[in-house]
C-alpha cells in the first residue's frame, strides 16, 4: 500500500536533535521509525499512520561540526492533540542514530490551524481597509466635489500668472500667501482674496497687483517663511505678517488655525505700522515690573533654551514671538510693543532697538554688566 498525502494538517512537531557522532538525514528518519516501533501500539505506529496519511514527511535538518551533528525534526500530523502528544513524547525515547547516541527535545508543538487563522484575520483587516478606501461614503463624495470646485474658482494674476482666489482684484485686503497649495487651502475655508508668491522671491507683477491695498503676508512656521518676511518686507509696504505654527506650512492648518492667525489670535503675529522712536537724547525715565510678574515668569521659563524672545504690550499680550537673532531686526518695524522676555543675555544691537522702539524694560537670562537705557531684570526679580 502507498504512501497518500495528510488530508490536513492540524498540527506540526518541532524537535532539536543532538548526536555524539556524525549521521545523515536518513539515518535519523531511520531511527524515528525503527525506535518508535510498537511503543504506541499499533494504531499509532508511525510508519502505518504516514501511509494513512496522519502523518505528514518528517523533515530533518542536520549540520556537522567537529565531528558532532545537530538540527532539528519536523514531524507534522492530522491526528488528535493527544495523539499528536503521545507521538512527540514517543521520539524523544530514541537514544541513538547509528553508532551515535541522541538526545531529542521536543520544543512545541504548534496548531497550525491558528497561525492560518492569523493570517486570515491580519488579511482580511487589509482586504476590508482596502475595500473603505476604494468606496468613499457620500460626505467624503461631497468634500471631494467641494474642493474641486474650489480649486477650479483659481484665477491667474499679471504676468507671472500668479494664482489667486476669484476675490483677489476687487478686495481692498489682500492676503499673500507662499504657493498654489495654500490658495487652495484658504478657499477650502472660504477665505478667496488671496495670491501665491510661487517661490520666495518677489515676483516682478506683484508690487503692481497689491498697490493701494491691505497686505497681509501670511507664511509657513519654518526658515522658509522667515526669509521671505524679510525679502518682502524691503520691497512692499507690509499692514501685517502671520506666521503659521513652528514647523507646519498653511496647507497643513486647520480652519480654526488658520481662522485664529488671521484674526491675530496666535503667537506668530507681527503688526507693521509707523511708530513712535526714541531719540537719543531724551532722558529715559525707569520704569518697575508690574505687581504681578507671575505671566513674565511663566513666559521666561516656557523659553528657556528654544533661543526665543516674546514682545508683549502694555497689557503683556503676546505681539510676536522670534529667534532672539532676528530680535533687532523686527523691533523695527514693531508697533506698540512695551517689554520683551528672552533666553540669553541680551547685547548692545539689541539694547539700541529697544530703546529706540520705546520698550520699557526686558526679562533676560542674565544682566548686562553695565547700565543700560532700558532696565534689564532677570527671572530673580520676578
């Protein structure tokens, strides 16, 4: 009678084997029929049970070193747990292969009836997934729609064919944004008077297309949006720069952040408009710390070590937040701006500026080792 194949396998063996000696593959698989026969009976006698097709083709893998073998012995079955059982006790009875003495043990045995149910489980989750995202439902329809046809109300502006939204030319407030994808985004909130750079540097049309309006450049949280605050601001009369969160561009924001920035509801915000100087010569009377310094010394310790510096008002409502490098620079062209907290010691460029935008006192890390125009405290003062 021949061999026929397991009607399925339910179940897989896993033995290492260990010789004193050197053997072959077929000298073990010898071994495992000759030393299992008649332990079990003969209703598992492991020669007549792979002809019935309970058991599978036992499977050895064998390496030699220093005149030693060892490896491993698959054996797998169809039968029932506990006769799966007893046959895995039964060869690890065998003692020798050969000439050389053995030492089987059994490791697992495994139901590979679960594993295939694994794989149905983590396949069919991808094949449903697949299924969600190949048929959106008809809110997502309506969305998609929606954009679309947002995006298609993009119009092109002078002769950099500069894109914008449909209210661009007729609005008296204009916003400036950095790309085609940010135009897109502020029409998916509704927000249509707007025009791309399309890079970071000014495009030749755009003094032309903006003249006599109300500018706001609003730019991505990065060194990207930085540069190009400061490229534009050379060239074009600024009402106010927005900045969208450090580390994310406008495209990414939400309505609500976006809606917020616009409003001057974020810490990115900088308001350009003419302001009153110092001059140099006019005795500067000193000025004490509010009674209450908790919002100062909460603001010096959220900063420290970020390099930051925050201007407040009068009131200590946040005007802007940026590197403490670029300090100078926008205390220029700052209105209303009445202290600043910083990480760092402050340094002459940034005492000049600050006493010729009418700052009354700064929160820094440490003094500056003269006097100063304007009063310097540190956190200890608070």
């Amino acid at each position: 009678m021949g061999k026929i194949s397991p009607i399925s396998i339910k179940y897989n063996i896993y033995a290492k084997i260990n010789l004193t000696g050197m053997a072959e593959r077929p000298d073990v698989i010898g071994a495992v029929f000759g030393q299992t026969e008649g332990l079990l009976g003969p209703n598992l006698e492991l020669r007549e049970l792979q002809k019935a097709g309970r058991i599978g083709r036992i499977e050895v893998q064998l390496e030699s070193k220093n005149g030693k073998s060892r490896g491993t012995i698959l054996i797998p079955s169809s039968m029932s747990k506990s006769e799966t059982a007893l046959v895995a006790a039964a060869v690890e009875t065998i003692d020798r292969v050969g000439p050389s003495e053995s030492k089987i043990h059994v490791e697992s045995i495994k139901d590979v009836r679960s594993t295939k149910r694994d794989y149905i489980m983590n396949r069919a989750k991808e094949l449903l997934k697949e299924l969600v995202h190949s048929q959106p439902d008809a809110q997502e329809m309506t969305v998609e729609i929606a954009e679309d046809v947002r995006a298609s109300d993009i119009e092109s502006y002078g002769s950099d064919k500069l894109p914008g939204g449909p209210d661009f030319k007729n609005a008296e407030e204009i916003i400036i944004v950095e790309g085609r994808a940010d135009v897109v985004t502020l029409l998916k909130y509704g927000i249509r008077n707007t025009i791309a750079l399309n890079g970071a540097k000014l495009p030749r049309s755009l003094p032309k297309l903006v003249d006599g309006k109300k500018i706001t450049l609003f730019v991505d949280g990065d060194r990207g949006g930085d540069l190009i605050v400061k490229t534009l601001s050379k060239k074009l009369s600024i009402d106010l720069t927005v900045k969208a969160p450090d580390g994310k561009e406008v495209e990414e924001l939400t309505q609500k952040e976006i809606l917020m920035a616009l409003r001057g509801k974020n810490n990115s915000k900088v308001s350009r408009k003419p302001t009153t100087k110092r001059t140099a010569s006019k005795e500067v009377e000193e000025i004490s710390l509010p009674s209450d310094t908790s919002t100062l010394k909460d603001l010096h310790d959220e900063i420290v070590g970020d390099g930051a510096a925050v201007i407040l008002d009068e009131t200590l409502q946040i005007l802007g937040r940026v590197p403490v490098k670029e300090l100078d620079s926008v205390l220029e062209e700052l209105d209303g701006a009445q202290a600043i907290v910083m990480d760092g010691k402050t340094s002459s460029t940034i005492m000049r500026s600050a006493y010729k935008a009418g700052l009354k006192y700064i929160i820094a890390s440490k003094k500056p080792s003269r006097s100063t125009a304007v009063k310097v405290y540190t956190v200890d003062d608070l």
